[in-house]
C-alpha cells in the first residue's frame, strides 16, 4: 500500500473510534458530574436525637408513671428553631428523626415546670441519645386556689370568691373537692357547664380557669380528661351526671387533665366545715 494510503486508512480507523465514543450515552453532553469536591446530601439524613424527660422526681414522684405532664421539645441549629416534638400523655421520650449534622441545642418546657435547656450536641450521621433531661417544679406557676363553679347546682358562680365546691391543694398542682374543708354537694342528674375557675375576678359571663371543648359532652365518670388554661365560654366544660348523687373532682395541674366520679354520700359525721361565708 502506499504510504499516503496507509495514513488516510489510519485516520478512518482512528475517527471511527472516537465517533462511537461520542454516541455513548454516559458521555453525552449534561450527563458528566463536574468534579467539585462536594458531595450531594442525601435523600435523608442518617442523624437523629433522641432523650428521656424526668419531672422532678422530689416534688412530683408520681409523674413518673403515664398520663405524664404535656411537654414541648424544640431543637435549635445556630439559634434557629428546626424541629419541635409535641410529646403525647402517653411518652415522656423525645425524638428528632432526619438530623443534618452540625451543633445543636434543645430547650424542653412543660407549664408548671422551670425550662431546661441543653447545648453542646454534636450530630454525625448517626443515632445519638443525649441521656436524661430532668426538669424542675416551678411553685410560682400553680395556682394559688381553684373552685368547681359554672351551673352546677350548690356550686354556682353566686357564690365566688367563695364558692361551696373550692378546691383543696392535696400537693403540688393536685385539686381534690370534696376534701377536709369543704362538704360534699349532692348534685341532681343533669348535663351542666361548669369551669375549674381560678380567678376571683370571674363572673357568670367569664369564668376565668381552667376548661375543655365545649363541643364535646362528657359522661361521669370522667377520667383522666385534658383540661385548658383559658377563659371565656368557649372553653366551658360540659358533663353530664347520670345519677343524683355526690360526686369527687379532681384538677391535676401538672398533667393539665381532670377526673368526676361518683362517690358514696356522707355517712355520719361529714367532713369538718371551715372558711365559709
């Protein structure tokens, strides 16, 4: 063969080989990931924080069993809230799914109870439990005194600041009426709205306390119901009491829940009677 053929067969062979590269597909144009050193993030983060809550074992060593009190458990990245865990009656864990790493804090609050706050929380891409979290009665955060008024009959909204049915402080944050101070009332059968009423301020329009939802009728015995802080009818809670008979309420602030349950009526010698006007 010549040798100018020779180059020219060369040429065809060699453009032959690149020309069947460009029509690969993994080489088209667009389909190349530039080498930038940063790799994209993933789908979903693999880091995640989790803990367990304590509500002050000294004052509070009953809040260590379910229902436990309403908690709200914020995560912070740099001062930017980015997540919140709205912790159910029935947990008293915290958990944080999906974490970008990086260095987080949490701040944990319940009503009645001082605010923790924790820093320092490195995530990785990984699981990471920060251990227990304990959380601090605050006394200045319960009420001072709680009264049973609304249309109940023998309890009624007359009768504030001294209503028959006021509720006596069995502990931190716990009402309990009938009690030492305070007799029984018999109360007829009946659906009623009523309020735990905190304020001595409150009239018939607007008791000011602790509600429920209005909306909804509940049938004695009530047990363990969520109650409110607020005022206004709105929040009014409505009961019905399918017997005439004395009944126990019970307003536990910490939990923010309550309880009406039929109880036997007073025998003999009722319980003593004081403070009243």
């Amino acid at each position: 063969m010549r040798p100018g053929l020779r180059v020219f067969a060369l040429l065809l062979v060699v453009g032959g080989s690149i020309a069947s590269l460009a029509g690969c597909g993994r080489n088209e144009a667009g389909s190349v990931l530039a080498p930038t050193g940063v790799r994209p993030a993933p789908a979903e983060w693999l880091g995640s924080v989790t803990g367990l809550i304590f509500f002050d074992p000294l004052n509070t060593p009953d809040l260590a069993a379910p229902p436990y009190p309403p908690t709200r458990v914020e995560l912070f990245m740099g001062g930017v809230l980015t997540a919140v865990d709205s912790l159910e009656p029935g947990s008293r864990s915290f958990y944080f799914p999906h974490v970008a790493p990086g260095d987080y804090s949490i701040v944990v609050r319940s009503r009645v109870f001082f605010s923790r706050s924790r820093g320092g929380i490195i995530v990785r891409e990984r699981a990471l439990d920060i251990g227990n979290v304990t959380l601090t009665l605050n006394p200045l955060a319960l009420e001072n005194a709680v009264y049973v008024a609304g249309a109940i009959p023998g309890l009624g909204t007359d009768q504030i600041p001294f209503a028959t049915g006021i509720l006596e402080g069995s502990g931190f944050g716990i009402w309990t009426y009938p009690n030492l101070f305070w007799d029984p009332v018999v109360i007829p059968a009946g659906t009623y709205r009523f309020k735990f009423v905190t304020d001595e301020s409150s009239t018939d329009a607007n008791l000011i306390g602790w509600g429920g939802n209005s909306a909804d009728t509940l049938v004695v015995p009530v047990t363990s119901q969520p109650a409110f802080k607020g005022s206004g009818p709105a929040t009014d809670l409505v009961v019905r009491f399918p017997d005439t008979g004395t009944y126990a309420f019970t307003l536990d602030e910490r939990r923010q829940r309550f309880s009406i349950e039929l109880v036997p009526s007073a025998t003999g010698a009722g319980p003593l009677s004081v403070n009243r006007r």
